[in-house]
C-alpha cells in the first residue's frame, strides 16, 4: 500500500468511516511503516485534543482549532470518471478492449502495403509494380478486389470491383456488371471486413 493511501484511510478511520477490510489493509501498513505510523499517532492525538475540548471556549481558542484543522493534510476527491470506472468495472473492461482493438486494427491497416488481388481467372490480367490493368477485350468473371493498388479497368468485370487503400481508373471503354467500391478509410475497411465475414457466414 502506498502512503498517500494509508493517509487518505488513517482520516477515514478517525471518522469511523472505514471498513473492517480497510482496517486491516491500514494496520498492515502501519506495521511495517514507521513513518505512517507516527503520522497516524500524531493525528489520533490531535483528534482527541479536539474533542476533549468544550463546546463553549473563547474566539481566540476556536481561531487556533481553525488553524490545526487547515495544516491537516485533506484527501482528495476522486474525479467523477474515476467513480464510474470503479462502479461499473466490466463496462470500463469491455471500453478499453474495444479501444484496443481499434487501434491494432488501424495499425494493421496502416502497415500493410502490400499489393492484394482476389477474383477469377485473374490470367486476364496484368499486374505492373502496385498496377492491376484489365486489359480492352480481357473478361473477369466474378468479383474482382484490389487492395493496396491502382486498378485501370479497359476490359469488363463481370461482377462487383472493389479498390481499398487505392485508386479506380475506368476507361471509355471498360464493362462492369455489379457495383463499384472504393474503401479509402480504416473505419470503411474495418466495416467491408465485417460485411464479408456476415456474408460467407450467411452462404454457408
């Protein structure tokens, strides 16, 4: 137990405010600490002298109380996040794992460069350094996804084209049959993969 603790509970012991839990948490720190210990002794003291006194005593004597009073070391508030968190531990648990999360996944997504293609009968394409080229006549059948590259599309994709973390360039001449996705953002990315875990779940 730190020090600063046992002095915010040796005040909660002289206000009969502690529990028999804390109690022995104290007495076990004072035990091994003498600095505490005479603290604790010097308070106890005091506290007696203060209550010994008479309720009627001159201006002067209630002035000089005053005084001892104020020298006294005084707990601190705890903030009021600090009060929620300890009032509802499992949802300050689940809180901090979704933030964890977050942040490894945006890491992943931010350290990962390297080029991904998925579809069918990807031999009608041409891949030129971080460049996927649909070539004019070549026919992709199916979906075709692009991850961390530049896809120029002259031919005809026969399904969904999707480009994360990229850019779509579509000729004059290009077909594409399905919808066209474009993921540029952690939080998009974050939501496709999650839409295509729902989906193979859903087809299986």
């Amino acid at each position: 137990m730190e020090c600063k603790i046992a002095v915010s509970l040796i005040h909660d012991y002289l206000d009969d405010d502690l529990s028999k839990e804390q109690g022995l948490m104290l007495k076990s720190h004072l035990l091994s600490c003498d600095q505490c210990r005479m603290r604790f002794n010097e308070l106890e003291q005091t506290d007696m002298m203060l209550y010994c006194l008479p309720q009627h005593i001159p201006t002067a004597s209630k002035e000089l109380t005053e005084r001892i009073l104020n020298t006294l070391p005084k707990t601190k508030e705890p903030q009021i996040w600090v009060k929620w968190m300890k009032r509802h531990p499992a949802a300050t648990a689940a809180a901090m794992f979704m933030v964890v999360m977050l942040l490894s996944v945006i890491n992943v997504f931010n350290q990962n460069s390297q080029l991904v293609v998925q579809g069918n009968n990807l031999d009608q394409i041409i891949i030129k350094g971080n460049t996927v080229i649909v070539p004019e006549g070549n026919v992709i059948s199916g979906d075709l996804t692009i991850e961390n590259g530049k896809a120029e599309v002259f031919g005809s994709v026969e399904g969904n084209l999707t480009v994360i973390d990229g850019s779509l360039y579509t000729a004059s001449t290009a077909q594409i049959s399905g919808n066209i996705k474009s993921v540029d953002r952690a939080l998009d990315w974050i939501w496709y993969k999650i839409s295509n875990v729902f989906s193979e779940v859903a087809y299986r």
